[in-house]
C-alpha cells in the first residue's frame, strides 16, 4: 500500500497545499481571535532576516526608524476623505478603556498617516527640517473578512515609511527609489522571488494617493499577489494637517510625501513561490538556518564530529544549526528539516566517519551525493549561491512561460482563468474594462510602458495592463 504524501500535492489542491505546508512546517497557528495569527519560531525568524536585510536597505537612504501609537484617535481618519471612506470597512475600533466609555472612540492602527502626519506638522517647520524620512517596524490591524496566513490577517507584521519634501519631484523620486532600490533589490537578491514593476490604476490606487508603485510577482499557482507598495501622497495630508514649511523664499509652503510599506505577507509569497510538494525551499541568503548537520545514531564519535563539523561552518560565516537529537527517528528529523526548506542537509553516521564522507543533500535542486567531510567548508559558499539563483531563475520561468500578449478584453479574461498573466492595452481596456473585469474577480495588477518600465503617467500612449487573478 502507497504510503500517504506529508503534503496535499499541488496539483490535487494548492490551498490546502497551502495549509498544510504551513502547519507541517511550523511557520504559524490560527490565533484565537478569527483572523489572527500566531507565529511560530520558525516562522518569525524568517521574519527576523527579511527585517535585518529591508532595515539595513532602508537605513540606507537615510530614513531613521521611529515609534508611533498603535491607538489613533477617530478624528484623525476623518481628516483626509479618500483616506478614511478607503479604510472605514476595515477598521477596529476601541469604545471602552479601564471600564469606562471614552470620550473619542480610538481607532487600532491600519496604518499611521494620520497619526504620522499630526507629528510633521510639530516637527517640520523650515526647509533645513526637510527631508524628514521615517519608519516604523509595527503591527497593524485591518478586519480581514476572509483570513488566510500570512497573506490576509486581521492583524499582521509591517514597516511603514514616511517622509515629507520640500518638492514635488523629490518625492516623487524617492517613492521611486524605494520601489527600486530598496523593495525590488530585497526581492530579487534576497526572496529571488521574481516581479513585475508598475504602476496601480486609479481604482487600485492607495486611498489618499496620488500615485501607487507596486511590485506584483506571480505564484506557483499562477495567481498574482501584490508583494509592496510605494505611494506619492502628494499634499493631501498635508493640507488635511497642515503639515508647511518655511521655504528659503520666505514664504509657508505645504511639505510633499510619501508612504511605502512591506508586511508578512511575504512568508506566504516565499511559500507559494519556492514551495513544492516536499515543503518549502528557502533562499540561502535569507534562511537563518541555510546548513543542518544531523547526526544519523547517538555515536559518541558520530555526535563529536557532527558537532565540531557545525562549528566549523559557523566560523566560515554559515547560518548553521547542530540536530543532535538522535533520541528522535532520523527518518523523521530529515523529513522535518526538508518540510522546513533548510538549503542544506549534511548527515552523518558510524560508516560516514570510518570513511571519512558525509551524505550531502541540497533542498532546492534536489538531491544527494557523498562529499569528504574535509571539503565540506570550502564547498558550500559556492553551492549556495548557485541555489540562491536557481530559485530565481524558476520563478522568472514561471511568470514569462504563463503570460500571455493579447488584444482583447475576453482574451485577457481567458488568460487569467486559466492560471496565467495577460498583457493587454490599456488603451483596449481602459476603466470600463478593469469594472467588467472586477465582475469575474480579475484586476488589473499593474501599468506598464511597452518597453516594461514603469510609466509616468497612468494613461500614457502604450501603456500596458497586466491582468491576473490575486490574491
């Protein structure tokens, strides 16, 4: 009798796929409020190393981190009409405090313009206070109708950043910088999760902007999912705060921002991106155990040199984790660390030292082969990297394989039912296109130019749509 997979397979049920790989893998559990998450060890710290490498990418262009109220009073929101009508069906908000009723309802953050802004009106009051670039590690609440881990919670894990300039293009360029720079640099060498860059449609827009970038990268079931966002505010909360400055002119003028955001959401893109039927794969330049080393039988000798081997690889640099835990089946642990997506498995036992080789299994092209124990150290650099760029290579396959160039409105529809992206003219689509569109539960991701950069203006002659279902 066929012994039952760890996993559903993909191709039976991707959802459930989903799921279970979530739970077997031990990434996270329901919380115990419908929508909520609990995040697990190994879950958090892959969110530990997407923190460590987006921060040190976001100091990089000055920006310092801040702290802002999680509670935001109710009037704040109402300050910026397109802000508050976009946010309203989505808001938690909190009536009673130390058993009384408040006097002003406060609203738990969705997201922290508002409160953000009323502090730039303090804190901006020259054009040497200018540009004032702020972020934010936080947590957010929006009430998700229709949760699924990671990548649709009630409350989850976000940056924020928030700046204000003294010009409209210096805004504009730095909304474009992160997009760049920051966001898809991140994505492309550390996820190696491959994107489309662009730009949102009005009805896709940011409520409040004047402009929305997004990077939109396509699952292993062909669906999109918006991966960040980085939104030109323009001067609407400025003028809604009254957030001015005094220009080298002499004269009061009104600040010009930006706001950019990434979440946990990209656990779940990392696991419908690089996950198969055996479990997830993770990157090596994010995984923060990119080696294990397992010991097969509670040898002494086996157990010294499983020990020693993994110290020698932390002193090369490697992220490495020692499973001596031989009171547990190897069978078991080695299906565990796989469900897990370690990059790198070396497995060691009594014949492996008496010939001084280990059993070397890489996750990500699959595979295993012996190797001498002594080389071990010196081939793994090398072996990482061509895994690294393995997985972006499969994901920039998957989006260019199932994306189809049409004319049509029907066409495009066809194209995304089936389980792929279609690129349309905007001009063929248009508004009422992207309504008739919205009726089968199919958007517009993104604009693109002809040539696949992002335009600057929405309805620029040549512009391209890119059609998906999402998630």
């Amino acid at each position: 009798m066929a012994k039952a997979p760890v996993l559903t397979p993909r191709a039976d049920d991707f959802p459930r796929w989903y799921q279970d790989l979530i739970n077997k893998a031990e990434l996270a559990d329901n919380g115990p409020v419908r929508g909520t998450m609990v995040i697990r060890p190994y879950g958090y710290g892959l969110w530990e190393r997407m923190q460590a490498e987006m921060d040190a990418r976001i100091k990089e262009t000055g920006t310092e981190n801040a702290y802002f109220p999680l509670l935001i009073p109710q009037s704040y929101l109402t300050r910026e009409a397109d802000h508050v009508e976009g946010f309203a069906p989505e808001l938690a908000v909190v009536t009673h405090g130390g058993g009384k009723e408040l006097e002003e309802p406060a609203v738990v953050r969705p997201t922290s313009e508002t409160i953000i802004n009323e502090y730039f009106s303090k804190w901006v009051q020259s054009y040497r206070d200018l540009p004032l670039l702020i972020n934010q590690w936080a947590n957010v609440v929006r009430w998700e109708l229709r949760p699924r881990l990671f990548l649709r919670t009630s409350e989850f894990l976000w940056q924020e950043g928030h700046t204000a300039h003294a010009t409209y293009e210096e805004a504009r360029d730095f909304a474009a910088h992160i997009h760049r720079e920051v966001y898809g640099d991140f994505l492309e060498n550390v996820l190696a999760i491959d994107f489309v860059a662009g730009r949102k449609t009005v009805k896709e827009r940011f409520a409040g902007a004047i402009n929305t970038l997004t990077l939109e990268s396509m699952m292993g079931d062909g669906k999109a999912l918006q991966m960040v966002t980085s939104h030109e505010l323009g001067q609407n909360f400025a003028k809604a705060f009254n957030t001015r400055y005094l220009s080298k002119d002499g004269a009061q003028e009104l600040v010009w921002q930006t706001s950019w955001g990434s979440t946990t959401r990209m656990i779940g893109a990392l696991v419908m991106t690089h996950g198969d039927d055996d479990g997830l794969r993770v990157p090596p330049r994010l995984a923060h155990i990119q080696v294990v080393v397992l010991a097969i039988k509670g040898d002494e000798a086996v157990l010294a040199k499983v020990r020693e081997l993994g110290d020698r690889l932390k002193a090369a640099g490697l992220r490495v984790r020692v499973d001596d835990r031989t009171d547990i089946p190897f069978g078991r642990r080695a299906v565990d660390w796989e469900l897990k997506g370690v990059p790198v498995r070396i497995e060691i036992g009594p014949r492996d030292l008496e010939s001084g080789t280990a059993m070397l299994a890489r996750r990500i092209p699959g595979g295993k082969a012996p190797v001498a124990i002594d080389t071990i150290v010196g081939l793994l650099p090398a072996l990482l990297e061509e895994d690294q760029a393995l997985l972006l290579k499969q994901s920039r396959e998957r989006r260019e394989s199932r994306t189809v160039e049409v004319s049509t409105i029907e066409e495009a529809a066809e194209a995304a039912v089936a389980g792929g992206w279609a690129r349309v003219p905007w001009a063929t689509l248009g508004e009422e296109g992207e309504a008739r569109l919205a009726e089968r539960s199919l958007t517009v991701r993104c604009l693109v130019a002809e040539d696949g950069s992002v335009p600057d203006d929405g309805d620029a002659p040549g512009n391209v749509a890119i059609v998906a279902r999402a998630y």
